[in-house]
C-alpha cells in the first residue's frame, strides 16, 4: 500500500494550500492535470529566486500547454490583461520577468533530473499513453518531487517580448465593416488573408 | 443624478449573476477592464446561438486584448487545456464552435450599432484616454446595452485552426539539453534562433 502524501496538508505553493490550489485547477482547467500541478511548483521557484523588492512581473510560457493555466492561476498574469505571454515554442518552460528592463528567471524541467523520478519522467517524454499511466501515482511523484525536477536560471527578455505593444487607434474596415487596428493597413488581417474562416 | 441599474440584481451571464461576474472579473484580471465585461456578453450571446444539444465546443479569440479573459471565466475553454485559441487579429470577435467539425457562432462588435452608446463607442475607439473617460458611466453603458452592440454570424473554421495539433514524441536537445517536440528537428526551435531570450 502506498502511503499518502498527509505532507501535503501542509505544503503551499506561491502561498496557497497545496489542496486548494489542486482544487482550483480542477474548477479552472476542468481537470487535475499533471503538467498545471507541476507547473505551480515551477511558479513558485520562479517567484523564489526573483529580485526581493516591489517590482512589478510580468511572465512568458514557451509552451501553451498546462503551464498558462499555472501561471494564470498562481500570478495575476493572465493571457487577457496582457501580463502573460504565451510563445509557443513547445517547450516546458516559463519566466517571470521585471515588467520595466525584463530581467527575471526562468524555470525549466531537467531531464537530466528525472531520471530520480521515473513517473515524471514517463509522462513527460509520453513513453506511456494517458490510459497506461497511474495518474494518482504520477501526481504523487510531482506532489514529492515539486521543484526538484527544475532547473532555473537568470534571463533577460527581447525588448520585442516585453516590451508592451498597444494598439493606439482604430478603424473600420471597408470590406468587413468592423474595426481593426489602423496600423494593419488599409483593411483588417483577417480581410486581406488571415481569417481563421472558411 | 444617474439611476443605477438596479436591474443588474436579476441580470445573469451564462447563468452567472453579473455581480458575481464582475467579482470574478476583478480577482482574475485584476480590474473591472470594461473589455472583458462586454466580452462576457459576447460569449453569452454566442452561447444562446449554438445548437442545442450536447456538442463539445472550444473558442477562438481574435484578439489577445480581454475577450480571452471573459472566456476563460464563462466557459470550459482555457488557454492550458488547448480549448481556447487566441489568433490575434486585433479584432473584438470571438467564436465558439463544435470542436469535431469546426461550425460555430461567431459574435463581434458592430460598429453601426456604437451610435447609440457614445460612451462605448468612444471607449472602443480610444477617442478618449482612459483618464478622460467615466469608467463607471462606461460600465453602466455596457450593462444596459449589454449584447445589443454585437453582431453574430454562423461560421466554420479551417481545419488547421480547430484541429487538434498534439506532440507525440519529445526528444532532448543537444544545445540546451532541455526536451522539445521531436518533430521541430534536430535542435529545439529556442536553439535555432527563436529563443526570447538576450
């Protein structure tokens, strides 16, 4: 029998109870997904290392998966109010950065260490379908393991990353009626090409 | 004086009642952003016109300003869990469509129907700064109008928009040696001159 991880009960992470937190990614993210669990424990070590002080973060995902939703859950970094980026580079990795000069830290998963824990490592490199994989023992392994699967290091952001990018007036366009950005040119993106529809 | 609109008491979004919405709004986005108030009437008004029945759907946001966050709020469709996509088009519209075949609603606001809300409309059109406008006569304004400043339409995505693009295989790169998606090639995409980083 395994033993439970009771430990948890007094555990946090980026000073939430370790249980709400797992609850509010159920409610948020419609599941107890193993890579938003693990990606609040990345969170926190970011927050960890960050500069002491009263400065203000902003915060990068390279992957869309899991980790936004860490991120949007723990840090009052969302993708809509613009504080969270996401650049989809497929890669489990995320920064919390200073929003003035982005300089931060970034948090990353080392396969050199999960090799200490093979649940983590199984579901990290798919080596086994979801059907396949004991979600309660892999979630345990994260629970024990947090941030020692991470790696983390200083990091300063592109300028064209951080810096903010906002859209000072707009237009109608003549083709669709609706408004667009006015520095998109004569019609909106969607007009001249990009729309999403058939 | 200008009454209050009391009526909001009765008033729900997506069945939410709109102060427990607005509550929401604030801990999430960190403000009452007028953007994803108005986002929320959006998505309810796209909700009343999908088909009835049990049909799983995901959305899609055309800009990365608020309607995101009135998504993640209102529906199961988050960023982390792949059902909410963002296509930043800069447009206000947003879409909500059947996940197995791409049909939806999409709503977007409707600059012919602005005339008879200025404070919207000045709003939408940044023809005022924010420390000019009103934000409470702006609120009030969105409340009353509510939906009755969108449009909708019946839409289909492109398949490359709604289908599901999964990683199957991740591998380690040989530069970082951190793990990417294997189909990126023989380094991660960060290593072959993507990377955010100075």
């Amino acid at each position: 029998m395994r033993a439970k991880p009771t430990r948890l009960r007094d555990k946090t992470i980026c000073s939430v109870p370790v249980g709400k937190f797992v609850e509010r990614v159920k409610d948020f993210h419609g599941a107890t997904a193993p890579g938003v669990i693990l990606g609040g424990y990345m969170v926190e070590l970011a927050y960890r290392n960050l500069p002491k002080g009263d400065i203000l973060f902003d915060a990068l995902s390279e992957t869309r998966t899991c980790l936004p939703d860490a991120i949007q859950l723990l840090t009052p970094c969302t993708i809509g109010n613009g504080w969270l980026k996401v650049l989809d580079l497929g890669k489990f990795a995320l920064s919390l950065y200073d929003k003035s000069n982005g300089n931060g830290i970034r948090v990353f998963v080392d396969p050199a260490k999960l090799e200490s824990f093979p649940e983590i490592r199984t579901w990290f490199f798919k080596l086994k379908t979801k059907k396949e994989q004991d979600l309660d023992v892999l979630l345990d392994e994260i629970h024990a393991g947090g941030s020692q699967v991470c790696g983390f290091m200083p990091v300063r952001l592109k300028p064209d990353i951080f810096a903010p990018r906002r859209h000072k007036t707009f237009r109608v366009c003549p083709i669709c009626h609706e408004s667009y950005p006015a520095t998109d040119g004569d019609c909106c993106r969607a007009c001249s090409g990009k729309t999403p529809y058939l």
